[in-house]
C-alpha cells in the first residue's frame, strides 16, 4: 500500500511483526509487497473518485443481498431525517427511502445509524434517538426499526419511549448501536453506555462501557445486557464488530491509552475485543496507536472493521496524527479539532481467533478532512464489494471511494 508516513512515525515501527502470512498465499504479511512478492499479494489501490451520498453528518454501511446498504441522518429544511439507501456495487444509488424525522430545535437528538441485513432478508438500522424536552432530565434512547419488504416500510416506528424496537432507555448516555449476528444466529447490539461520574483530577467524569445485547424476535425487545469492553476510568466507545475467517469474532473501539485516573486530556487510541461466539469477549489488546507529539496530543478515533473476502481484516478510523498542531486557530480539546483524516489498516494475511496481528506498514490515507468539517462528522465505515474491491465512507457530506485489492 501506499506509505504516509511522516519521517518522525517510522520510529514508532521499529517492532518486527510477526507475519502469518507468505509469498504464495494471495494474502499481504507483514514486510510483504507487491516487489517482495508479487505472485501472491494484493495491494488495495484507489479505484474511483469521491463521490456523494447523503448530505447528512453521519453514514454508516454495510453489504447485504439488496446492494451495499447505507443509512444517514440527512438535515434538511429544518429537520434531521433517518434515510436508507442502496447502492450497486459501482456505487450507482437504486433505492432511497426516508424512515422518520425530528425538527431540529434543541428537543431531540438523531443520529448513529448503522444498517445490517439478516439471513432472511429482513433490514435493520439500529440509531440513537435521543429525546430533550426536558434540559435537566434527558432522555438517551437507542432504537432499531426494521423492513421485510426490502426497505419500502418499516416496523416500530411508534412515537413512545417504550414501545417496540427500543434498545436501551437511560439518563446517562447511550450511544452508537452496531448491529450483527452472532453464532447462534441470533441478533445482537453492542454499544456505548455511559456510567455514573466518577472523581479524576478533582472533576466528574463519566466513565463508558461497551455493552451487547441480543433479540430473538426480529428486533422487537432486547434482552441480556453485558458488558463487552471495560477498563479502569476509560471511555471505552464507537464500537464495531466483524467475523473472521475462522467464525470467530473481532470487536474495535475507541480507548484511553492510559485508563487509570491521571490525565484530563487523554489520548485516544483504537483498541479490540475477541470472541469465539459474539457473545462473550476477551484478549484486550491495541489495533492502533498514533506516535505521541509533544506540541499536541496525536489520537485515533471513531474506528470500523471489516472482513475482506480474502480473509484479511480491515480496520478504517480517523487520526490527527499527520496535523498534530491543527493550525492556530484550532480549539484546545483534540477530538474537535478539525485535522483529522481517515485511514486504513490491514491485518497481518487471513487471521482468526488465535492470532491477530496488525500490519502497522499497511496504514494508508483514504480521506483527507477540509478546514470547515465538524468533529462528529468524520464517521468511517467500510462495505466489501465483490471479491476484490470495497467502498470506504466517510466525513460531511457523506461521501464514499472504492478501493481494488
């Protein structure tokens, strides 16, 4: 892959790899490349220009037996609008279908939207739908509406806080709901939660968990929470899951680098979880983490995974780490900061639950951020597409580019 790299990051990759990979396997390893091995390794390569496709601030997708399914909350004439749509695999859009909206006066918050398409053909798009009547008592509210008709009409639409197809119902936080199937076949979540405030550096603040449940009857309640992701003080959040080539499951979020109490501003960093059966997750370990700058703090945020159908895993996130100082008129909190640009990462060839290994040399850049972007605005998600090729979205408006391999 193409390096981008600045000079001061090479001495972040003086770790050997371990690679499970080798010439001759159709996979890239680490230290691999199309000269070192070009009989049997495949560099993704950037296949088409940017191109539109919602004007909203956040988009997520996935693939499904319709086309590459997208939902996006659009703001238009007022309102904040939950859209579906679906693109063919050259990114040509062939259904588009707005589900709800909310005005957009300060009383309700939509947003986090994330499509999935289960073994019968049915659709679900699990979002926040935060209700704020009331300033001092918020209502944060996670849902999920579903579709048998290929995304003509959909289910639980129902305007009260407990009616069907609600996740989760709190007054601390919820946040980002991922949808996938689990080994059983069963319908499953996972998200942010947030937790009471905790005392650090003499300030509240609340700590966050990432939790799952399941539903075993089409999305209609939820059941089971646990806790997938937890550790110290940390904000543990932006969760995405993928299976891998073996049926097992990998779970990437965003962390501290450090989680006990001892730094106002921390550094965000991507993390992950593994599972043998999408229920319960171990092996905490780190996917990526931006070389420190002493000027301003580099993190990495807001993550995605994929599988490819080589059997690679794919991970997409934005980092600040190329614009530590963000220029002079950048706020003073790095995650608004307005530098940032989307990445992305492979594994180490086709891993399972044994051995993940992440090839730190395969980081490229897929999106670079204009100067007027807003910080909630650079979402990433990845959706395969065919046997050698993916689309990567990202940023406002939502845009998209496919990527050969």
């Amino acid at each position: 892959m193409k390096k981008v790299f600045a000079h001061s990051f090479f001495l972040f990759l003086f770790v050997s790899y371990l690679a499970y990979a080798e010439c001759g396997d159709d996979l890239c390893g680490a230290g691999e490349n199309t000269t070192s091995c070009p009989a049997g390794c495949k560099e993704p390569v950037k296949a088409s220009e940017e191109r539109i496709v919602s004007r909203g601030p956040e988009i997520r997708a996935s693939n499904g037996k319709l086309g590459i399914l997208v939902a996006s909350v659009a703001i238009e004439n007022g309102s904040a609008i939950l859209r579906f749509t679906v693109l063919n695999q050259d990114g040509r859009e062939i259904f588009n279908k707005d589900i709800l909206a909310r005005p957009l006066t300060g009383k309700g918050d939509l947003g986090n939207p994330h499509p999935i398409q289960g073994p019968d053909g049915t659709i679900y798009i699990a979002f926040r739908d935060h209700l704020r009547d009331d300033p001092g008592i918020p209502i944060f509210r996670l849902r999920v509406v579903s579709s048998t008709d290929g995304g003509h009409n959909w289910n639980f639409l129902k305007e009260n806080s407990d009616s069907d197809g609600v996740i989760d119902i709190d007054h601390t936080g919820v946040w980002e709901p991922f949808l996938f199937f689990d080994a059983n076949n069963d319908l499953r979540v996972v998200y942010a939660k947030e937790r009471s405030a905790k005392l650090c550096l003499k300030q509240h603040n609340k700590k966050q968990d990432i939790v799952t449940k399941v539903s075993t009857d089409h999305g209609r309640t939820w059941v089971s929470e646990t806790v997938a992701a937890s550790e110290g003080v940390s904000r543990d959040g932006v969760p995405s899951v993928s299976r891998l080539k073996d049926g097992s499951y990998v779970l990437i979020f965003e962390s501290w680098r450090v989680s006990a109490c001892g730094n106002a501003n921390p550094h965000l960093l991507i993390r992950s979880m593994q599972s043998r059966d999408g229920v319960s997750w171990s092996k905490r370990s780190i996917v990526f983490d931006p070389p420190a700058n002493l000027e301003s703090p580099s993190i990495a945020t807001w993550p995605f995974v994929s599988t490819l159908s080589d059997g690679r895993v794919i991970a997409s996130f934005t980092s600040n780490y190329l614009n530590p100082n963000g220029g002079t008129d950048a706020p003073m909190a790095p995650e608004v900061r307005k530098d940032f640009d989307t990445f992305l990462l492979l594994s180490n060839g086709g891993p399972g639950f044994d051995k993940l290994v992440w090839d730190q040399h395969s980081l490229t850049r897929a999106f670079s951020f204009s100067r007027d972007s807003a910080h909630t605005n650079r979402y990433s998600s990845l959706a395969p597409v065919g046997p050698n090729a993916f689309m990567v979205f990202s940023g406002q408006p939502g845009r998209f580019v496919i990527f050969n391999y």
